[in-house]
C-alpha cells in the first residue's frame, strides 16, 4: 500500500523540457528545472535548479537558486545563489547568501526584520 503524503507536505515539480507560460501561485514548496515565462508566488520554499530558466518576477518565503532567472526577487527569509546561478534583476531578501562563482546583475536591498515587541528598548 502507498504512503499518502499529507497535501501541506506537497511539493510542486516542473521537471526539465517542461515549459510554463503564465504565473505560478501557490502555498506549498516548489522545484522549477523547466521554463517558467511569469511570475512565481509562493509562500513555501522555491528551487530554481540547474536547468531552470525562470523569466518572471519571484515572490516567495525562501529561494535557492541554481539556474537562471530574468526578473525581481522578493523573499521575505533567505535567497541563496548556489554556484551555477545566472540572476538578472533585484534581489529584496531579510538575508542573502552568495557562492562564488555567480553571475548577479542587478541591485540588492536587506529587509529589516522588526524586532518583537517584547526585545525593543523604551526611548531607543
């Protein structure tokens, strides 16, 4: 008998020689080794793999990328640019992590992340 796997668990797959035309949104992770022409939102992880060509805006919790994307990020965590990494536009992202090796054209801004009320010092 199969394991079913809980649907908050999922992840999306666009394998290799699959091409995409239109915007991708949804709550779970996803891996892109295809084409993707349109924007990506997700509130999950995303994976741009090595064979991705991502032509698109990105909006997303956390982005690891390995292939190529033409277009604006927007990760609320981390964006990590692996080795292999083509990216053309800006990165917004609370951190950044980039391997050397990585071909990145555009400008990057650091969100500041608000510190909970609880940890704040009065008068500062």
């Amino acid at each position: 008998m199969a394991k079913e796997i809980p649907s908050n668990n999922a992840v999306n797959l666009l394998c290799e020689g699959t091409m995409i035309v239109g915007d991708i949104k949804t709550k779970n992770d996803i891996r892109v080794d295809g084409v993707i022409n349109g924007k990506i939102i997700t509130s999950g992880r995303l994976v741009v793999g090595t064979t991705a060509n991502v032509e698109g805006n990105i909006d997303c919790a956390n982005v690891d990328v390995l292939g190529v994307v033409k277009g604006d990020i927007m990760a609320t965590g981390t964006v990590s640019l692996k080795e292999t990494a083509r990216v053309t536009g800006n990165i917004m992202a609370g951190t950044l992590s980039m391997e050397p090796g990585v071909a990145f054209n555009g400008n990057c801004q650091m969100i500041k992340k608000e510190l909970p009320a609880s940890t704040k010092v009065e008068g500062k």
